[in-house]
C-alpha cells in the first residue's frame, strides 16, 4: 500500500507540512484554488537548515505583500493557531503578530460557523472539502472545550485569519493531488511538541498549548514533550495531522519512493528544524482504518425499522451496522444499535438514526480504529447439470496482496441454488475453489 509517513520528531506547524508535502512529490499548481478565493500567494524557496535541504512555503498576504519577511514557519503566530512557530530556541513565545510580509494574522478573522461557510464555498474536491472541515472542526471543538464555549459559538483569532486558511486547505490539496498519484495511507511518528512556556492573548501557559493539548486528546497519534525548550507543535500543524494521519510508534517499512523536508525559519543548534515525509509502498499488513462507534438504546422500534437501518444507515456512511437484543429498565425488551463510520461521517450517521428510530439521544465513543483486510471481488462460474452459473467471491488480502480468504456473495449462490436445486453451501463451495484455484 502506497504509504505516506511524516517524521514528527521535531514537531509540526502548518506552513511546514505545505513544504515537506511539495517536496515529497505535490504539484503546487493546486494553489490556485486558494489564490482565486483568498488574497494571498503562496511563495517556495529552498533553505538549508542544519545542512539539510528542504522546501519553505510563505503565505502572502496582498494587502502586506510590500513588507520584508521576518520570520516564517515554527514562528510566533497564534491565539491557538499558526502560521508557522518562530522556535527560536529557549525564547519565550509571543502569539501576538508581527510578521511583516508574512499572512500570518492578515485578512479577517472569523468564527468556526463563518470558516465552514468559507471552505464550503471554495469549490474544492469533496474529498479536500471533507478533510479540511474536519482539521477547523477539530480546531474548533479544541477552542470551545479550553474556554467553556459552544462550537458554533468559537471565534477563530489567527486560525480563522487568511493565511491559516490558507495553511489548511493547502496542505490538504497537496495531500488529495498526492492521493491521485496513489497515496492511500497518511501516517506520522509520535509528534514533538517542544517545551518551555509560551505566550498569547489569554496568558503564559506551559507548552503544549492548552489548544494543542485539546487536539492531542482527538488524534489518533501519540504526543511526546522535547527535545528543546520551546513550542514546536502548533494547534494548525496539530489540527492537520489529527485530521489526515493514523499514528505509528515508528516509520513503517517501507520501499521509499519519494522524501522531502519542509522548513521552518529559524535554525536550532542541534536540531534542524524541519518536518519530514515520506512517500513509499509499505510491507505486509492489514490496514488501519480510522473508526467512530455509534450506539443507540431502542425500546419501542418496530421489526420493520429495525429491519430498515442496514440500508437506511449505510447510504448515510455507516460501514457496519449491528443490532443486538437487549434487557432495558423495568425488565422491557429493547435493542442496541451499534453502528461503526468514518469519523467524519459520524455527525451525518448519527442523524439519519435519530430520524430513522426516534432516538432521543445517540452516544458516540470517539475516534478508534479497526484493522481492515484489502478487498476485492472475481467471478466464479459454477456448473450445475450441464449449465453455467456466475457467482461473486469476496477475495481478502494483506497490504502485500497475500490472500487470506474467499467468500462467495450468498445472494449469488440462493439464486444459484433456487434455479437449480442445488445446495446453497455447495455452490458456495465450488464458487470459492473455483477462484481459489
């Protein structure tokens, strides 16, 4: 499986992932869909940091495109946000901007609800659309948990300004052209988040950030403190990679196709401050799936509703359905629905239940994940008496394409076997030698 892995040991902030993602293969011609909406340009150079060559990606505001650039990426930059951190290392942060030509901070800030208005009229790729909603969605349920607000509620300072935008959407046409290409697989390593304190409009506070700390509870992977005593992973950067990646404790083996280093501005003594991918088809496996489970108690659905929520919550997103007979309050008879989607469908999926069964309320158990087989069907033919008969078989494989197991379509072998008169479980038998053969 073509696999997409950043390094995050030096931790992550948005600008730096848009270089380390041009320089791992990207076209940067999908800008373009950011530049016809918002009033910026993106600017790439090549740095050197610590001896390392790596892509730096601005985001230029128009209305301060006249002013030098100070600093970039890994610089101050956020009310839990980013543009990109100054790591300045052992310096105390300050979240206010003044970053002359930089976006960071320029153009209009927004709340959560005016940022999904916006991405939603971009015209962008669904599946770009969706991953970009799903970073400001986490953004923005962090925000609203740190300051005891409702979500729709959560004003965006920096990370609702143009140039986070910017930083959002861009990373995530990079990561869909990338795809295209046969990325299917985004991973990272445990993600640095620095330490020392940092500064912003509410205070001094330790690093990681309260927002960071709040996004790190959503992701998937895993956050370690160090190796330096200043802030090197940004709520954008955190936001980005808890959207888009599965975590792993380290690289996986991989056969690399491309690599390419993103870079921040400014330079550590010992630690060259960039972010790393890496793009490459992994070795053996099932695949990691990000998951949300669903779950509902029912006591007065009907046989027919019940018998209705396979189909009505799979074309709703669900991937699996399951109803189990259950024993509720005052000893009445009732049903758990358990229902497992992509996290991004949860909120959709679990509408369509409620509207469906009535439901007064459905629990969510948060992001998870489950290990997935590769699937993919061939045509059996089967001979019965004489005659020729097609049935579907499930084939299941390894991310190396060693098979596992086959399966026939049982719909197809009933058909078989009514028309025939032939056992069901021996068409389904013949199906399946006959591809495994």
């Amino acid at each position: 499986m073509q696999t997409l892995a950043f390094d995050g040991r030096t931790g992550a902030a948005g600008d730096m992932l848009l270089g380390a993602l041009l320089a791992a293969g990207a076209d940067g011609s999908v800008f373009d869909r950011v530049t016809e909406s918002l009033p910026v340009r993106f600017e790439t150079e090549r740095v050197m940091r610590n001896a390392i060559r790596a892509t730096r990606v601005r985001v230029v505001h128009e209305d301060a495109a006249d002013h030098d650039d100070e600093e970039g990426a890994h610089s101050p930059s956020h009310d839990h946000g980013d543009g990109g951190h100054d790591h300045g290392e052992g310096d105390p942060h300050d979240h206010d901007h003044s970053h002359g030509g930089d976006a960071e901070g320029h153009g209009h800030t927004r709340t959560y609800a005016e940022v999904v208005d916006l991405v939603e009229s971009m015209a962008l790729p669904e599946a770009v659309e969706a991953d970009a909603l799903a970073a400001f969605r986490i953004l923005g349920e962090a925000e609203a948990s740190v300051h005891g607000m409702e979500l729709e509620e959560t004003g965006f300072h920096e990370v609702g300004t143009d140039d986070a935008i910017a930083d959002v959407v861009g990373c995530m046409l990079l990561l869909d052209d990338l795809r295209e290409q046969g990325v299917e697989r985004v991973v990272t390593t445990p993600v640095r988040a620095g330490g020392g304190e940092v500064t912003f409009s509410h205070g001094t506070y330790p690093v990681p950030s309260p927002a960071v700390v709040e996004i790190a509870e959503r992701a998937d992977w895993s956050m370690r403190g160090g190796p330096i005593g200043t802030e090197l992973l940004t709520p954008t950067g955190a936001a980005i990679l808890a959207a888009v990646a599965e975590g792993v404790e380290s690289l996986p083996e991989l056969r690399v196709d491309a690599s390419g280093y993103g870079a921040g501005a400014k330079e550590f003594e010992q630690h060259p401050n960039v972010v790393r991918a890496l793009v490459g088809e992994a070795e053996g496996g099932l695949t990691r799936e990000g998951i949300s489970v669903l779950e509902t108690n029912l006591d007065d659905a009907t046989p027919e509703v019940l018998g209705s929520l396979q189909e009505t919550l799979t074309q709703a997103g669900a991937r699996d359905v399951t109803i189990v007979p259950t024993t509720m309050k005052k000893s009445r008879p009732g049903h758990l629905v358990k229902v497992i989607c992509r996290p991004n469908d949860a909120e959709r999926v679990a509408r369509r239940l409620a509207e469906e069964t009535g439901t007064l309320g459905v629990r969510e158990h948060g992001a998870g994940h489950r290990w997935v087989a590769n699937r993919e069907f061939g045509t059996a033919t089967v001979e019965v008496d004489g005659e020729r008969y097609e049935v579907a078989v499930k084939i299941a494989s390894d991310e190396d394409g060693d098979v596992f197991d086959y399966s026939a379509e049982y719909d197809d072998a009933l058909s078989v076997a009514r028309e025939t008169g032939a056992p069901v479980r021996e068409v389904v038998r013949r199906a399946e030698d006959a591809v495994r053969e």
